[in-house]
C-alpha cells in the first residue's frame, strides 16, 4: 500500500471521485493555483475560482447542488465560516428538513482548522463543536491521511452537507504556509505520526459516524479528533511508563457521533478523558459527557479543552491549547494519581 501526505491523500480522493462523477465541482478561492493538479485534470469548468465571499461561495455552491450538482467549497480557514453562517445553517443545513427530502444539498465544505502556530483566535479554531450542534450537518475531522483520503470519498457520496475540516499541523500544504513569515525557526508540537501513512489506491470510502481504536487500554479511554489524536497517543505513551493503560478512540466525525464506542469504552475502562481543541462550552466534550451520563455507563469523565479565545503569544497559545503535558496531568488527576511532568515532544521546523 503506497505512502501519500495527509493533504495528497485528500487530493487523490477528490481526483478519484472527479473522474468517476462529472457532478463534482471544485469552487473557491484561488482553487486553481491551491489545487492546480485538479485543474489541469479537470479545467476552468469543474475548477473555479471565486470572489472572497463566502456567503457567495456557499450559496452559489447551494443553488448548483440543487440543480444537481455535487460541489465542493473551499473556504481557507474554518474561522470564515462564520462569515457564511446564515447560509449555512439557515439554507445549506435546513434545506432537505423544510422540503421533507424532496430537495438535497449534496455539498462538501472543506476548511483548515486548528492552530498552534501563532495566528491567534482569529485564524487557529477549531469550532467543529459549534457546527456539528445544527441538525442536517455532518463534521468530519480527519487524524490520518488513509482517513482523510476515506472521509472525503463518503462526504462526496454522502445526500446531505459535510462540512469536511483538515488540521493545519497535519497538512505538509498548510504547515510550509503557516511555517513562514518569521515563524521559519519557530518550534511547532507537529506530531511525527499523522502528515504521512498509508493510503490505498484507489481510496476506499470511510463510513461517517464510525470511531477508530487507535490503542486498546484498560485504566481510561482518551477520546478525539485530528491533530488530538496523535497528543492522546504520545500522551498514552508517557502514562504507560507510569503504569496506565491508556486507550485512544479516534472519533473520526464529531457529527454524525459514535454514540455506540464511546458507551462502550467507558463501560469497559469506567474513567473517559475528552481531549478537545474547541471550546469548552457548548461543544464536543460536553456532548460526550452527555452520552456517557444518558446512558448509565457510571464512567468518571473529565476533559482537556481550549478554555478562551486563543491568544497570539507562543507561551499563552501553549497553554490554551491542549498538549501532553496537559493530557498526562488530566488523566492522573482523573485516576485520583499524583501526577509526574511530561514532556511533550516538539518538532522544530
């Protein structure tokens, strides 16, 4: 099985797709020049380049998919989506609810998101909480590129909107943009797993609302999405020195939820230690919290969330943002242990 980076895989998936169905469309910003290996393929008619609109980019992407379409939008960072927030939820989301599925919106929004580089709260959320809360939303959020390449081709299949979101420190694309102006010699927490792994060829689709063991344990189960994955993994890593075992369920898509592993996971480990880049407030761990609550696992939970808005200097972003070293102290704290530091590890690029 060949090797491919998390934003390649992505680009095979799209170009998979493309060539298999004339519907797909690619509109956005500078697309032309971000995905130019889809334009020279495919041309000016499937590749589009916009305005800097979102609200037009997602409503001329909604009038296209009902006239039978199936487009994908690139909006740069999922912060301007907000921008576009009353055609998403109040048109994209709600349009097959209010014509009893006589119209769909079979459309894909991809954004980058998440931060750790220094753009501060403008540029660095990750708000998959906030939109995976309207109903006829799906949100993916991708840790590997074998998921990232899969969790496109469903969004591409799947009737309704996917708002489809790659972390930043997970894309070698991203990472050579962001690692630039002035940050070139700056110390980014880059996992060494994640940016590059297998990817079949041809990709084969990656069910929505399916979680993945990425570790098995028994002591506690960290729980996830994108970048976050690869922190409760190294963070495993260091308990197990300390003697927990600790399991690692990569959620995949925080909407629709994989209400099922998460019940099950913390039945079995009876401690469920949510690790959320999003906010804490209103979003994917207290959903969580409310599974395991609602369904009597009688699970002890706790959570590693970013608390404010996410300031610019590199120290405060540290710690707002979640880390091992975070995680480590969470999960002793969780267990009723005394917690010993840990370092996380930090790639320099």
């Amino acid at each position: 099985m060949p090797s491919a980076t998390y934003a390649a895989a992505i680009d095979l998936a799209l170009q998979t797709a493309m060539a298999e169905d004339e519907r797909i469309i690619v509109l956005g910003e500078d697309v032309q020049m971000l995905r130019r290996g889809l334009f020279l393929r495919f041309g000016s008619a499937r590749v589009r380049n916009t305005p800097i609109s979102e609200s037009a980019m997602l409503g001329a992407a909604l009038g296209a998919a009902m006239a039978g379409w199936r487009p994908v939008v690139e909006i740069m960072f999922v912060d301007f989506v907000t921008v576009a927030m009353d055609m998403l939820v109040n048109h994209v989301a709600k349009l097959a609810a209010f014509s009893n599925g006589r119209w769909q919106a079979p459309l894909v929004v991809r954004a980058a998101c998440g931060g750790g580089y220094g753009d501060a709260g403008q540029h660095e959320q990750a708000l998959w909480g906030m939109l995976a809360g309207v109903p006829g939303l799906s949100v993916v959020v991708p840790a590997t590129p074998s998921d990232a390449a899969g969790l496109m081709l469903a969004a591409l299949h799947d009737p309704g909107p996917v708002v489809f979101l790659e972390h930043k420190l997970l894309s070698q694309d991203w990472l050579e943009t962001v690692g630039g102006h002035g940050r070139a010699r700056a110390a980014l927490d880059v996992p060494e797993d994640g940016a590059v792994g297998e990817v079949s060829c041809p990709p084969e689709a990656t069910p929505l609302g399916e979680a993945a063991l990425r570790r098995p344990g028994r002591n506690l189960v960290l729980v996830s999405v994108g970048v976050g994955v690869h922190r409760c993994l190294s963070a495993a890593a260091t308990l197990a020195v300390d003697g927990i075992d600790a399991a690692v369920l990569d959620l995949r898509t925080v909407s629709p939820l994989d209400r099922g592993a998460v019940t099950q996971l913390a039945s079995s480990t009876g401690h469920v230690l949510v690790v959320d880049e999003d906010y804490t407030r209103g979003g994917l761990s207290g959903e969580i919290a409310a599974v395991i609550a609602e369904r009597d696992t009688g699970a002890r939970f706790g959570r590693v969330t970013c608390e404010g808005t996410i300031p610019y200097a590199r120290k405060l972003e540290r710690e707002t943002l979640p880390n091992e070293q975070r995680i480590v102290t969470a999960a002793h704290r969780l267990l009723g242990r005394e917690s010993r530091p840990a370092a996380p590890s930090q790639k320099a690029r």
